[in-house]
C-alpha cells in the first residue's frame, strides 16, 4: 500500500543544515527526522516537508539564507540542526526565518545546543523550541502539537502515531519530554523545560530514511560524502568527548537485516569515488562489524563500484579492526585507520578518564599494519589537562617510533563534557579561547583550550608550530632523511622537528614559505590576522580551507625543481650544523636519503601539473635497509648485485585527476605516503645518483 502523500492544503515544515562538507545533498539528521515524521500517517497528510542541505562557506551565507527564504511560503515549522561548526549561522538563519514570518515555530536541536537551554534562548530568544538529545520521536511528538495548535484537528480514521492527551489544548507542549520552550507570550512569557526524555532503547523505532520515501536515488548520487550509522552509542566516558556521557555507555544497535538494505542501497545509488562515512563511535568495537565489512566489500564488487570507507575506529584497536581493516583495504575500500590514542602520557588519561592501548600492543599493531602495507595515523590532542611540553613531544616521538603518522589536533571544549564544567576548569586551569578549530577556516569556530595549569599560552602555540614541520618535512619531504639521522645520530625525531620548527620561523631563506609560517602563527594569536590572499595566490582561488599555510608552504616548494633542492639542503644544512657532540652521518648516505625523499616529489607534482611525473633515486643499500625496517620505504626488492639499490618512481595517470590540495591534505592525515603512492621499478647500480630526476 502506498505511503500516504501531503494533502493540497498541507502545512510546509522545512528541515535545515548548514554542513562543513561541500557536495552534500544526503543529511543522514534530515532524513531521520523527516522519516520519522512521515511514518505517522497524520502528519504524511497534514505537512509538506522540505529539505534544505548547504555548504555553509561564509562567503556565500547570505546567498544560501536567501535561496532557503526564497523556497518557504508561509512555514510551519522550520527545524535547525545545531553544531559548534555550525552554530552562529545557523541561528542567524533561523533569526531571518522568523522575522520574515513571526508565526513559523523555530526549532533546534543537536549535540550543541542539547542542556544548554539558558545560553541558547538568551543567544537566541527567536527560537521556540530546543529539543535535547536524540530528536527523531521529539519532533514527531512536536508536529503533531503544532498542528493541533495550529487548528488542524486529527482527521476521523486517521490516529496519529504515538498517544495525544484527550485534553490536549493549543500550544501546550509540557507533555513532551526532553525540550525546553518558551511559554506564554510577551512579558508573561517564561522558559519551560519538561522531564528528561528516554533514550530510545530499539533502534527498530527510528524509521529509515533510507528504506523509506524520504530521499530520491538523485541526492544520494549527488552526496561526495555519506554518513551512516550501524548503531549508536559509546561504552567509553572520556572527559573530553561527549558521546559515552550522552548515552550512559549504552551501545544500541541496529537491526542487521535493515543494515544490508541500507548499505546496498548506498552503494547501488553513490557516485564512483564517493565517501561512505560510517558514524559509529567505535566501527569494530562488535564481533558483526566483520560481517558489515564484508558486506560492504560484496557489494561494492556487485555494483562494480569503489567507495572510501571512513569510520571512527574502536578506541583500543583490536586484533578485529586489523581483520577489517585488511579486509577493506584489499578490496580499495579505505585509506589510513585510525589508532586512536590522544595522549601517551598517564597522569593525562588518568585526568581524561581515557583507558588506552597498551604501549607495547600500539607497537606490535602498528608493526602488522605496516607489514600488510595498512597506512594508519594516531590522533593526539594538544592542550589535554596534565600534558607538559615535554610529555607531548614524548607522545610524538612514541608515534614516529613505532613508524606512526601522529595527527595532532588542538582541545576543544564541547559542550555537557565534564572538561566545561567549572569545578573541573578551575582545579586545572583551563582557559580557552573563542578560535577556529583549523585557524585556515574560520567558519569551524569552537572554545580552543589555550592555556592550562601545565601549559601557557607561549607554551600552547609553540605546540600548535610544532604541526607545521611535522607536516612539511617528516610527512612529506624527508621522512627518509629525518628517520636516517636519527638512526645515526641517535637525535629523537621530535627533536630534528623542533629544530627544523625553528630553522622555518628563524632561518629559511625562501620568502613564500617564510610568510606562510610566520602567518599560521599570528593567525593563532588573533584570527583576523589570516592571510587568506596571501596563501590563495600561492595555492590558486581553488583550495581545500583546511591547514592552508602547510599547504602554501608545501605548494611554494614543489613548483621548482631547483627551488625544492635549495630548500630541502639548506633545511639539512641547519640540521647537522646542530648535531652538536653528536654522530655525524656519511655525505654519501645522506645523498642517498635525500635522493629518496627528493623523488616522492613525484606524486605531489603529478596532481599540480595533472600529468603523470616520475623520477629516480639511489640509495646504498645498508641506508635503504635502515628506511625500509622503519616503514619508510616499500618491502626490499630482490637481492641486488652491487652496493647500491636504484629506483625509478613512476606515477599512475590516474593520480593526474587528483587535485594537489587534496592529496596533500591526505598525506597531513596520515592516509597519504609519496613513497608508497607512487610505483617503484627496482634495479641495482654500481654507483650513486646524487640527484633525483
């Protein structure tokens, strides 16, 4: 039987977000809500529902506010889902909705705003409802007394879905549980928040947007990025992440059979290339995610399609995430996983209320990825409560050890995590700061921890600079040259980074890069100060906004085969000029490194000319022994004759499609290696080429 459709007199409600992601039509938040509301077959007939999903670039907000005023004619309701990201446009949105119609009920909700009714209605008095937690049985709940307060009464044979007090009067919403609304009018208007809701224990009771007529086959093609959930919760309670504090560390699940339809539907529908974004908070935390795994493999094979599983991996990897892992991995399906870590120090962890893996099973797990070719990547968090100078550079230095790539991120504050609770701020010093989370995009604003009890300010930016040389060189341009010095010299990697940290901000010689760097830290020190024209000229009015000045810098350097020499040497020239009592490495050596590091170039340049580039090395082959058991370079070819091992580094055409932005930003990432994205022909050689081609 056909799902009932809206009525010709039906009442618009317009579903809202404003996403960080561009090319997004498919809202997973959206689609719940509306799916939810359309189940009931009352409001099917009764409502017209419209969706309205925008990339929230700044420099087109009011193009976007205009377009969705533009698509309402006298609106019912217009719901808003709220993040940090998204926040003071969102509500600035919704602000313009209401004035334009001032009888359109305004309603928010998301991990924002949830609890956080005083600061929300005093930031935003035209809202009219803020519904905390899991919205999708709220906001049916909702429609149906908004329709009732309307004067649409439920049609005789057609029961609403969900029980309607027989004395229900217009307006009246207290019987609602877990929203806060403004009740009253005027100068007797008050707030009124009602008894906490309960989490939804079945998952069976929230509607698929995905198996129900919510989206057409055309947004799903249309989305670059899909996000999808195979269930909800997160058995951890970290102090700094809200996600096992919102669910009492309840992991609810899905239905599997409902899983396999969604899945193959998203893969029969998504564009080639498309992101599948699995929004779990621990994707292999369950014995089934093997099973989901493979089913998505299976059907990627059937639809003959090749999609980028992300995921938010399992906190404490386990033998399980390798196993799937692997198994996307061999089928194309995913970049870099995730070994989550945040800190390695304990008194942090300790204070974050963070159980991590074991250092010893970090290093055995990164050592079986590796042998399987697996790229992974280790987030940290710069600014936790108890991590000193010295204990992050510690942590680093774990992660590169170990053949790691360490992501580091700055603190944020989230809201209803025990870190934004006072008692906890003040017995730790916490001081933050109204920044953007990637000082390169300032529409990502959020509360930046700067300061702490072990940390000052100086001490915080300094950690923040650190990222730039972690980035430019041990990622990208003398992973090998760095991982070799400190075999030699016995020097920690961390170390070499500081001093190539100050040889960027003291000592480089190259004008771009020098402005570049000088600028990600006055950006820091005041955001007004970002130099997007500045780092635009260098990239082209085309760039991904995320860690433009590593970018720029990246970019300047590449461009010129020669200028990239003299930049690479004279980086290495201030290294060993401080080595100081230290072992000194051979020059024939660390020709070698350099010849290696100097190639991958190769893969950087094939996506800024979009044609396919190559280039040779040479190495000795006892260096080339050093680099490989560190990871640095592909397993070792066969046994060659001769002391030195020659390699001629060619690039795929395909990666002539792949836009330098975003190649770079996958090597930042950690999902990126120019030495292993690139195809090696092995040979060997009797003498040394100094140079790379």
């Amino acid at each position: 039987m056909p799902e009932p459709g809206p009525s010709g007199n039906a009442r618009q409600v317009h579903l809202v977000e404003l996403t960080a992601l561009p090319d997004v039509r498919y809202s997973v938040t959206l689609g719940y809500l509306q799916a939810a509301a359309q189940a009931d077959p009352w409001l099917a007939r009764a409502c017209d529902f419209r969706r309205h999903v925008h990339h929230q670039q700044a420099s087109r907000f009011d193009a976007v506010c205009d377009q969705v005023l533009a698509e309402m004619d006298d609106p019912l309701v217009a719901a808003f889902t709220v993040y940090f990201w998204n926040r003071a446009q969102t509500l600035e949105l919704a602000r313009r909705v209401k004035e334009r119609w001032p009888g359109c009920w305004v309603i928010v909700g998301g991990n924002d705003v949830t609890h956080q009714t005083e600061a929300v209605f005093a930031e935003a008095p035209h809202v009219d409802v803020l519904v905390h937690g899991e919205g999708e049985l709220r906001f049916r709940d909702l429609l149906q007394r908004v329709l009732v307060a309307a004067g649409e009464p439920v049609p005789a044979g057609l029961a609403a879905v969900g029980a309607l007090p027989a004395d229900l009067r217009p307006g009246d919403l207290g019987d609602v549980p877990g929203i806060s609304y403004w009740s009253g009018a005027g100068a007797d208007r008050t707030l009124v928040t009602t008894r906490p809701a309960e989490r939804i224990t079945d998952l069976d009771d929230v509607v698929s947007p995905l198996l129900s007529p919510v989206y057409p086959d055309a947004d799903l093609a249309a989305s670059q990025i899909i996000v999808y959930e195979t269930n909800r919760g997160c058995p951890y309670s970290c102090a700094f992440c809200y996600w096992g504090g919102a669910t009492n560390a309840k992991v609810r699940q899905f239905p599997m059979p409902r899983i396999e339809a969604e899945l193959e539907r998203i893969v029969r529908t998504a564009k080639q290339g498309a992101t599948l974004f699995i929004a779990d908070a621990n994707f292999g935390l369950l014995a089934r995610d093997s099973q989901i795994a493979q089913f998505i493999v299976d059907a990627c094979a059937r639809h003959r399609k090749r999609l980028l599983v992300m995921t938010n991996w399992a906190k404490n990897t386990t033998e399980r995430v390798l196993h799937i892992a692997e198994l996307l991995h061999s089928a194309g399906l995913t970049g870099a996983i995730t070994l989550s870590a945040q800190s390695f120090d304990q008194e942090v962890l300790d204070i974050a209320k963070r159980s991590n893996i074991r250092v010893e099973n970090y290093r055995r797990l990164q050592a079986q990825f590796r042998e399987r070719g697996i790229p992974t990547y280790t987030d940290l968090i710069w600014g936790l409560p108890g991590e000193s100078r010295r204990s992050y550079q510690d942590g680093i230095e774990e992660v590169l050890a170990a053949g790691g790539s360490p992501v580091v991120y700055p603190l944020l504050l989230l809201n209803n995590t025990e870190f934004t609770h006072e008692r906890f701020r003040t017995d730790h010093g916490l001081r933050s700061r109204r920044l953007p989370a990637d000082v390169g995009n300032p529409e990502l604003e959020a509360d930046v921890v700067v300061e702490h009890s072990g940390m000052t300010f100086e001490d915080w930016l300094w950690g923040m600079e650190l990222r730039i040389p972690l980035g430019l060189f041990q990622k990208a341009l003398m992973r090998c040259t760095l991982r070799y010095l400190h075999h030699v010299t016995g020097v920690r990697q961390v170390d070499l980074l500081e001093q190539l940290r100050q040889y960027l901000t003291q000592s480089c010689s190259d004008p771009v890069v020098r402005s570049a760097v000088r600028n990600f830290t006055v950006a820091w020190r005041d955001p007004q100060r970002f130099d997007r024209t500045g780092l635009e000229r260098e990239l082209g009015a085309w760039s991904i906004p995320e860690e433009m000045h590593y970018q720029a810098a990246l970019h300047r350097v590449l461009t010129d085969q020669g200028r990239l020499q003299s930049f690479l040497t004279e980086a290495l020239e201030y290294l060993t000029a401080r080595l100081g009592d230290h072992p000194r490495p051979d020059a024939e050596a660390l020709a070698g490194t350099l010849s290696v590091d100097l190639a991958g170039a190769a893969v950087f340049l094939t996506g800024i000319r979009r044609s396919p580039q190559q280039a040779e090395f040479t190495v000795r082959c006892d260096v080339f022994e050093v680099l490989r058991e560190a990871g640095c370079v592909p397993l070792r070819p066969e046994p060659v004759d001769g002391p030195f091992v020659h390699g001629l580094l060619r690039v795929a055409p395909s990666r002539a499609h792949y836009p330098f932005s975003a190649y770079a930003l996958s090597v930042w990432h950690g999902s990126g290696n120019p030495l292993r994205d690139g195809i090696i022909e092995w040979r060997s050689a009797s003498t040394a080429v100094l140079q790379a081609g």
